[in-house]
C-alpha cells in the first residue's frame, strides 16, 4: 500500500487539485479521438508521463455520462453527510444515501443513489477512487453497479453510485435474523455475479476484479446482483503474458492461493473467489469463521471434502433453508463450486462455463413445499445449525455420558454467547477485510500495477 501511495494523486491527476465543471474543449476532442477506440486502461492514467487532467478524465470515458458533482451539492443532497443518511462503512469510507435530480444536473434522472465519501485517514486513497472511476466509467452491464457520477475536490474524492435497496449480499445472508434468503433467491444472485465476472473477463482487454467476495456483491430490491468496488480491480495480462505479478491485496478467505503464495494473478485468482462465495451460498457459513473449532475456521477447507460426496452434502447446506433446496441444484452446485475452488489455477472453468453450468439451476422445480418445520436454533449459532465439531463427538459416543455432555454443552453455550458480545461490539467499528493482504507481499509489487 505504502508503494501505491507513492504515486502522489498530484502527479497522477495535476489538474485535481482544483475541480471545476467546464473542461477545456481542446483537450478533450485529443483524449476523445484517442480513446474512442479503445478502453482507456487505469494504467494510462497512472503513467505520469501522458498525465490526463480530471477535466479530461470526465469527458475521455466516452459515452459513459458521468457526472462531476462538488462537495458541496453531495453535502446537499445527504443532509451534509448526517447520521440518518448513513448506509455503512467500508474500507475506502462511509457510505451516505441521497438524492438526485435534474435540478442539480440537466437531464440527471431523479433517483436515490449512494454517495461513498473517501476517508482521507484511511487505508485507500486515490488510486482506488481513480480505479472506480476508470473502470465503472467505462464499463456498462446490468450486473456492474451504475456509477452516477463522481467528485474530486483538494484531497476529497467521493463517488455516487445508483442506490441498492437490499445492500450488500453479505449482509442479507449472514445479518439478517429475521428470515433467510431462499434458495431460488441464492441462485439468481450466483448467476448474476457470475455473468458480470464473465463480463469482465470477456472484455477484449479483460478486467481482473481481484476483490470478489459477498460484501461487495450489491442487491436491487429484486435481488439483482450488482458488483460494486473496482478499488482494487486491474487490467488483466494481455498478448503472450499469462499472468501479471503485483502486490497481493484482497480478502482473507476469498483469495486464491497462488496469489497468496506467488502474486500471480490471473482472472482464474476472480473463480476461485467466485467458489468461495457459492460455498457461502451453499452452506450460508463466512469464509472465515474464527470462532469455529479449528478444522471449521476456513469455509474451504472444511467444506471442499464434503463437495464431491453428495451423501455428506445435506450436513453441510444452510440449515436455515430447512430443506427448501433442489436436490439436484444443490449438488450441481456443489460441483461447480469445486471446481472453481481447484488448487491448480488451470483445472478452474472460465467463469462463461461457469454461467452456463448455473443457469439450468433456476428451472430445477424438486424444491420441497411441503409444511414449515420449525427448528430450534441453539443460542450464539447464529440460525446456522450445522453440526459442530463438539455435536459430532457427541452422536457417534452415543447416549452414554449424556449428562457430562449436556454440562460440556451448556458451558460452550454460555462461551458461545460471550463470544457474540465480543462480534456485536466489533461489528459497529470499521470492518474492511480488503486491507488485510495490503500489508503482505510488498516486495512482490510491480510497477505495472
Ligand atoms: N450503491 C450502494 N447502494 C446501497 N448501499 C451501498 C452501496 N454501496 C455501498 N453500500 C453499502 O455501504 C456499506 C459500505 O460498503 P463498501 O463497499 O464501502 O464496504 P465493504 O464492501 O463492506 O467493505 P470493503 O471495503 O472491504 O469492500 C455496505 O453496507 C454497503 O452495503
Ligand atoms: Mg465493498
């Protein structure tokens, strides 16, 4: 991270320093003509030698109508920035509802929308906002959230994005006590992410996302999937290169192990992310569950054996489902999940094959309708009653030693619950997994990226 920031916002983009809303006529037909043809790549706008002013930037992603909004009009439009407004906090800042109009732009649709406000006391800076430019900006497809429109004023880099009524899909499956998303529902979203990775790996110059994981995965009030946060994404390998090598960033649990290990990134490191989060789906347990006894803690690791024996499939589904699941979806599913959670990069699919193995999923109608069964739920397990290691013990010494057992269980129960203390206190704090590999690996930076 420290490298990244070496690369001084000033030098990258001279003309951010002051923001105004009349570019300058000239230099925009010379940046039209000369992207017009091609996606302009982060990389050219990172190369100080052919610096592009933010005038320029605006009217050089071409055809994409992005907005250049002052702080002052986002402070409007969010009651400058309240308590009331606010959506949640990532590792680039807080996150703000409002909305637009065309009384703040010509022809701006009215609608709500999500301002994200740099904080300039964070981990992320300006090239992360600038890759949220640069790509959202250029890139269109009914499952990329639609960046609206942007503001970079002195340090202030803020970004306004349509508004997503259901939030993050982390949030939905793993924070939301009162119901739980149906199986149909968890499909539809693993389809809709799938086809946007599809998307950017399809592109004539692909796109590595680099950071897909289930809170960066938006919902419509539909529960349309939308991928959001191209901080961290980055123009793929292209001609003969296979790879590219570059400081390991992203999100522990979600990551490929090549990349973890190696640097190497390829848009093989996106499907094996893209596996952790169908396993997710599948089982609705997080990536990384540190509270687990240790075999449990890492979601692929404990889930990968179980993947391919679809006699052990049902102990590890989403209990919540209470068997509303196909069947037959769920170890097709599963299978592809495997697949894309190979260790050898090349035994991954392509996330197109990947669309095509889902999409069948949808017309699967073996899904039980029969009467709601209600399940008590243990305290401090979250509604997700998958056996744990403790309760396997338990079934296979049989009945014998039940009252110590019940002893032992009551006092892991009452762990438990101290243990969720401690998340309820540490979920209203920041909570930015993507910084974590930042700190790793610096020396494995090119300065390609
Ligand atoms: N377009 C949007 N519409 C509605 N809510 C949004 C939108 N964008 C972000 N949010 C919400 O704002 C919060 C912060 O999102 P953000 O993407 O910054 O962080 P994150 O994904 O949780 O963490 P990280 O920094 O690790 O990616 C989340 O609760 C997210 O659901
Ligand atoms: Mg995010």
């Amino acid at each position: 991270m420290a490298l990244i920031k070496s690369f001084t916002w000033k030098i990258i983009l001279p003309s951010c320093v002051k923001a105004t809303n009349k570019p300058s006529s000239k230099s925009k037909v010379h940046v039209s003509n000369q992207v017009s043809m091609q996606r302009l790549l982060l990389t050219d706008v990172s190369n100080p030698g052919s610096p592009i002013s933010l005038n320029e930037l605006s009217s050089s992603l071409v055809g994409s109508n992005l907005h250049v909004f002052t702080l002052k009009e986002l402070q409007m439009i969010t009651h400058n920035f309240s308590r009331s407004d606010y959506l949640g906090e990532g590792g680039f800042g807080k996150v703000y509802k409002g909305c637009v109009d065309d009384n703040l732009r010509p022809g701006l649709k009215a609608q709500p929308v999500a301002v994200k406000v740099l904080d300039v006391n964070g981990s992320q800076g300006h090239r992360e906002w600038l890759a949220e430019v640069i790509f959202l900006g250029q890139l269109k497809h009914p499952h990329l959230v639609n960046l609206i429109g942007y503001c970079c004023e002195d340090e202030h880099r803020l970004l306004v994005y349509e508004y997503m009524a259901l939030g993050n899909l982390h949030d939905q499956l793993f924070k939301n006590y009162s119901s739980t998303l149906p199986w149909l529902t968890r499909i539809k979203i693993a389809i809709g992410a799938a086809r946007c990775l599809a998307f950017l790996h399809g592109e004539e110059k692909p796109v590595i996302y680099r950071d897909f994981k289930a809170s960066n995965i938006l919902l419509d009030s539909d529960y349309n999937a939308k991928l959001s946060d191209f901080g961290l994404a980055t123009d793929g390998p292209q001609g003969e290169d296979s790879h590219i090598t570059t400081c390991v960033m992203g999100t522990e649990g979600y990551a490929a192990p090549e990349y973890i290990n190696t640097g190497h990134l390829t848009t093989m490191c996106d499907v094996f992310s893209f596996g952790v989060v169908l396993l997710e789906l599948l089982t609705g347990r997080r990536s990384v569950e540190k509270n687990r006894c240790k075999r449990e803690k890492d979601l692929v690791e404990w889930a990968r054996p179980m993947l391919k024996d679809f006699t052990k499939l049902d102990q590890i589904i989403d209990s919540r489902l209470e068997g509303r699941y196909s069947t037959e979806g769920a170890k097709r599913l599963a299978a592809a999940a495997h697949q894309c959670l190979s260790h050898n990069p090349k035994s991954r699919p392509t996330m197109t094959t990947v669309v095509k193995a889902l999409e069948p999923l949808l017309d699967l109608n073996d899904i039980p309708i029969g009467p709601f069964v209600y399940t008590v739920v243990p305290p401090g397990d979250h509604g997700h009653g998958q056996k744990s290691c403790g309760q396997k013990k338990n079934e296979k010494r049989g009945d014998g030693g039940k009252e110590k057992e019940d002893k032992k269980e009551e006092k892991g129960r009452n762990r438990r619950r101290k243990r969720r203390c401690v998340r309820v206190v540490r979920s209203r704090d920041v909570y930015s997994d993507t910084a974590l590999y930042k700190a790793l690996g610096t020396s494995l930076y090119s300065p390609r990226n």
